[in-house]
C-alpha cells in the first residue's frame, strides 16, 4: 500500500508561522491586559511583588511560551497548552483584582473570543474550565476581595483592550478566511483538472457539456462535441511501456490546444479517449479542424524512434440536432463507433439521432 508522505520542510514552515502568529497575538493581548490590570492593583494598593508577577506575565511569559513550542516535538499540541494557561493567568488575575468588573469582563469577553477563533469548542471549554478554576482558586487565596467600583483611569486603560485586541483578532481572521478560500479553489481546480494532461477531467467536462447544451438551447450560440480515440492504444502501452502512451496523450493534448480557439474546451473524457466542445463553428469549419488535427497527428513522431506513427479516430456531432446533453454525447460516440468501423484514422460527423 502506498502512502502519501508529506513535506516535512512545508509543515516546518506553516508550523513555525502559526507559531509566530500566536506569539504576536499573544504579546499583544499581554501587554494590553498590563494596563489595566496594573490600573486596579495601584487602587487596591498591593504589593509591590503582584506587580513584578503582573510584569513577568506580560513581558516574560509571550517569549517563554513561544521558546517551549518551538523545541516541543508537538508545537501545535504544546501551544493549544500555553493557550489554556493564558486563560488561567486570566482568571489569576481577575480574583487577584478582587472581581472588579470593567477588566474583568473584558478580559473574559477577549479570551472566549480569542479561544473560540484559535480551536472552536474544543479549545474554549478546557480554557473556561482551567479560567474558572484559576478565578476561583486565586480569589479564595488572596482573601475574596470585592472590588466593584473603578477609577476613571481604570475605564481609559481598559478601552485599548476592548477595541485594539478585537480588531487585530478579526484582521487575523479575515486573512486566515481569505488565505483557506484561495486554497479552497486552487483544490477544487486540481480536483478538476487532469494532472498530467492538464486539461480538464470528465467531472469538470461534462459540467462544461451541460452548460453550453442549456447556452445552445436558448440560441446563443452553436457548439460541436468532438471525441478523440488514440488507435491501437492498448499496443502502444503493450510495446513501448505506459510512460510511452502517457507521452502521446500529452503531446496529443498538445496538439488541441494548438489547433483550437480559446473559447473551445479539452478534456480528458476518460483513458486514451479525449473530447473538445468547439465553439460557434460551422460544419465546414469543423470539418477541416478535425482534419487539420488527423494531419497534425499522422505526422507526429517520437524523438527516440523515426518510424512510430500513431493516429486518431474523430466523432462529432451537433448539439443543434440534440434533444439533450445525452443525446449529444451519445451521437458523438456513435460518430466515433463509426470510424473505428470504417477503419479508424479518419473522421465522421452525424447531424442527427439515428
């Protein structure tokens, strides 16, 4: 069985730039949280070692924190950690400044915000769980002090918490949002695309086939489908190796986009059997499209070997004659059925249900 390994140098980048990311957001909300918090513990009139811890907290703890995710063997699992003990510092310090409810009630706001953002539900309730504790543990410890009123100061201090922390909390959001929906489309893409033809695959093709029918049927334009079958494919595979046919569907996938319009679309409708919906295009000029890429093919050879010749089976029919997008697929497979009938190495066109 095989196994995808993944980029071990990739997932070191994206890792040490999460890391980065929690570690600006980190010190940030520390250093905002400093203010105020100091504000209250002036008034209460405390020690002067709450204010040495209130500082280590701020200033120390973002830069140690990072330090022990980056030489953890799990950065993620350690910082997802860091980020429960933040919450606890929170609720340490909530009862350190006696409950008083202006900080205390934005610093609980910023951690549910901030947790929900960082983990969803997974991350918020051990942090409210491990805050709760904390609150309580540290409140019992110091006495239960009731701070409920607060110093004009206090309220000024506070309001950068409320209003600066939030915003940088959404600017980081809207950029992670953004950053997984253009990664979103890049996979979609690849989901749809052939990865070595690169040209659409039949998913992506027959939603192609089904617009354009809807466009054909209100009258606003006219379209062909055309299906390519390489001949003898299975020999080609048999005698030259798969990395030879794999070759040939590339160069032939070359070879349609060189002779069609912008407007026209290939795929790879399955195997060796590749597909083109040309757009507004007669029956003559159709025609002599089909041929321009029989000719283009016959005269196809193989840098390592002169005498390989290889040729194509072309059905094609008109969505006009169709009563539905499987009616057109199914004329052009009979167009194809044909050639091969007649001899393959040729083209035929139906312009009508049979």
């Amino acid at each position: 069985m095989s196994y995808i390994v993944p980029d071990e140098e990739l997932l070191q980048t994206r890792t040490k730039k999460f890391l980065k990311r929690i570690f600006v957001m980190r010190q940030l909300g520390t250093i905002l949280c400093f203010f105020p918090i100091f504000s209250v513990l002036r008034d209460m009139h405390h020690e002067s070692s709450y204010f040495i811890l209130l500082t280590v907290n701020a200033f120390v703890w973002p830069s140690f924190a990072y330090l022990i995710s980056q030489r953890s063997d799990d950065p993620v699992k350690t910082e997802q950690t860091s980020l429960i003990v933040d919450t606890m510092f929170g609720g340490a310090w909530i009862g350190v400044m006696g409950l008083s409810p202006m900080p205390s009630f934005i610093i609980l706001a910023v951690f549910i915000a901030d947790r929900y953002a960082a983990g969803g539900w997974k991350l918020l309730a051990p942090s409210i769980l491990g805050f709760t504790v904390s609150l309580i543990g540290v409140w019992l410890l110091v006495g239960m002090p009731l701070t409920l009123t607060f110093s004009p100061h206090t309220v000024w201090l506070t309001i950068p918490l409320a209003t600066l922390y939030l915003i940088a909390l959404s600017i980081l959001s809207r950029k992670l949002s953004t950053n997984l929906s253009q990664k979103n489309r890049q996979f979609e893409r690849i989901a749809l695309m052939d990865p070595r033809l690169h040209i659409p695959n039949r998913r992506l093709f027959e939603q192609r086939l089904a617009s354009t029918f809807v466009q054909i049927q209100r009258g606003n334009s006219t379209a062909h489908l055309m299906l390519i079958d390489v001949d003898h494919f299975k020999d080609i595979n048999d005698t030259y190796g798969h990395e030879m046919g794999d070759y040939v569907l590339i160069e032939l996938s070359n070879i349609l986009r060189e002779s069609i319009q912008s407007k026209d679309i290939p795929a790879r409708f399955g195997g060796d059997e590749l597909a083109v919906i040309v757009m507004d295009s007669s029956s003559q000029e159709i025609m002599q499209l089909s041929q321009t890429i029989l000719d283009k093919v016959r005269h196809f050879r193989l840098p390592s070997n002169p005498n390989f010749r290889m040729s194509i089976s072309i059905g094609i029919s008109s969505a006009a004659a169709a009563g539905s997008t499987t009616d057109w697929l199914k004329m052009a497979d009979q167009a194809l059925y044909e050639v091969k009938r007649q001899g393959r190495d040729g083209v035929q066109y139906i312009c009508e249900m049979s």
